[in-house]
C-alpha cells in the first residue's frame, strides 16, 4: 500500500503568484466631459480626474469626452456611465471603444507585446494611469480619423470637378464648412488631447516611463497623430485654394459686369446724343 506523503509548505511556496486579468475600456462619450464636482475621497488623480470604484476597479474620466473603465462589472459600468451622461457636452450617438486586457502578475515586466495582453506587475494606481491615458488617447485618434476620412470624401469630388473641367465648383460655403471642421479636429489633437503629451503620473513615477513608451508604440499614437495632421494641412491647403479660385472667379465676372454696365452706359448717352441731334 502506498504511503501518502503530504506537500511540503516549501513546495507550495515555490509556485509562481497566480495570474489575474482585468478588462480595460476606454469610452468615447462626446466632446467634453465637465468633471468638476466629481472629486471623492477615494480620489487617485485631478489630472485627470480618477478614483476607485468597486472592488479593486479604476476610472478616469478625461476633459476631452473619454472615460476610461477598469476592473468594474456591466451594472457599475452603466450605473457610471448614466451619472456622466448629464455632463457629457456634444453628446456622441455612436459611442466608439477600445478594450485591452491588463494581466497582472508580479513577476512580469510591464510590457505591451502587439496583439497580446498589457503585462503589469501590479494594479497600483500609477500604471493604471499610464494605460488610461494612452486608451484615451487611441480612441479619440480613432474619432478624429474617421472624420477627417469624412471630409476627404467630400473634398475628392471637388478637386475632380476642377480638374476635369478646369472651374471651382460654385459653392464656397461648402468650403469654408470644410475649413471650420479641418481646424475643429486640428484643435482637439493638439491642444484638448495633446497627443505628444505625457502623462503628468510620469513626473511623480518616471519608472513608468517605459511602460508609456511601449503603450505608445502598440498604439502608434504619435505616428497616428502625424498622418492625421498630415491630412489636416491637405485639407486646409485644398480648402483654401478652392475659396481663393472661387473669390477670384467672382471677382472677374463682377469686373467683366461692371465693363459691361459702362459700355451700356455709353451707348445709351451716345443714342440719347443722335436723338437729341436728329431732332
């Protein structure tokens, strides 16, 4: 008969610390969020503004329309998410997202792999601030993108029509709407998001500063921001030209107008002269 032999403590000891896993959303709400009179006790952040909710769960809720959700279950997702709502300004119908999974175990190093879940060693306040702010970040690129995709759409048929046949297409309000909507998304890049902008965790915790460096390469922020910017100047650049074209069309043909209106001018007196004489 075999002797069972119980597990020696030091065995147990030896096992590596279990895994955990915690799910990340970054939601975009609308334009701005007014966190001004959320501050709580709990609070781990003004810059922006982040506190615990739950059971070992985060939220930081960003000026420039984001919330970032971590570790809190779907009722206290929504049951946050319907506090914000009044505060949220240039509400967004269709509420664009994004999701990572935060694995956390102690004898990891805090990496990104691409594809893969975001390895931290701990789920301290800090490195939740660093993945916040790079979440809320993409997900405002994500927004900004699509518009501007938007705006090229309606600047291609423009330039076509122009090129195809040789005359600006007379609808210069269409155009300066275009500029307002270029300089709106240039706005929100970089002066509310500021994506070249570091977390202000980082002065208090430059340890983290690979981790940020590592999010930002998984997330091709800064590249992301430079093509978008890129596109901005295109078309800002198109837009102007078009209204310069268009002004100086206009121009022409009120020159050519008021030609017109003298010539007129003087054959009437002319006629009225040789009427004067005939009699």
């Amino acid at each position: 008969m075999q002797r069972h032999v119980p597990p020696s403590p030091f065995s147990r000891m030896s096992h590596a610390p279990a895994t955990r896993r915690i799910v990340a959303r970054a939601l975009l709400l609308g334009d701005r969020i007014d966190a001004a009179g959320l501050e709580r006790p709990d609070t781990i952040s003004t810059s922006p503004l982040a506190f615990r909710a739950g059971e070992g769960g985060y939220v930081a809720i960003y000026r420039f329309g984001v919330a970032v959700l971590a570790g809190l279950t779907p009722l206290q997702e929504e049951e946050l998410l319907r506090q914000l709502d009044l505060r949220v300004v240039g509400r967004r119908e269709r509420r664009d997202d994004e999701t990572a999974i935060l694995e956390i175990a102690p004898d990891v190093e805090d990496r990104a792999p691409p594809g893969g879940p975001i390895q931290l060693k701990d789920d301290s306040p800090q490195r939740f601030l660093v993945v916040a702010d790079s979440l809320a970040k993409t997900v405002s690129l994500a927004r900004d993108e699509r518009e501007v995709n938007a705006v090229f759409d309606v600047v291609e048929p423009f330039a076509a029509e122009l090129a195809r046949r040789g005359r600006p297409p007379w609808k210069r309000r269409a155009m300066l709407r275009l500029i307002g909507q270029a300089l709106l998304v240039q706005h929100r890049v970089s002066g509310r998001i500021a994506i070249d902008e570091k977390p202000d965790v980082l002065w208090d915790s430059p340890d983290l500063e690979r981790l940020y460096a590592r999010l930002e390469d998984e997330y091709e922020l800064k590249e992301r921001a430079g093509t978008l910017k890129r596109k901005l100047d295109v078309i800002v650049e198109t837009a102007r030209a078009m209204t310069d074209i268009i002004d100086a069309d206009r121009a022409t043909r009120l020159e050519a107008t008021i030609v017109i209106l003298i010539v007129a001018e003087i054959f009437l007196t002319l006629y009225q002269m040789w009427k004067g004489v005939a009699h």
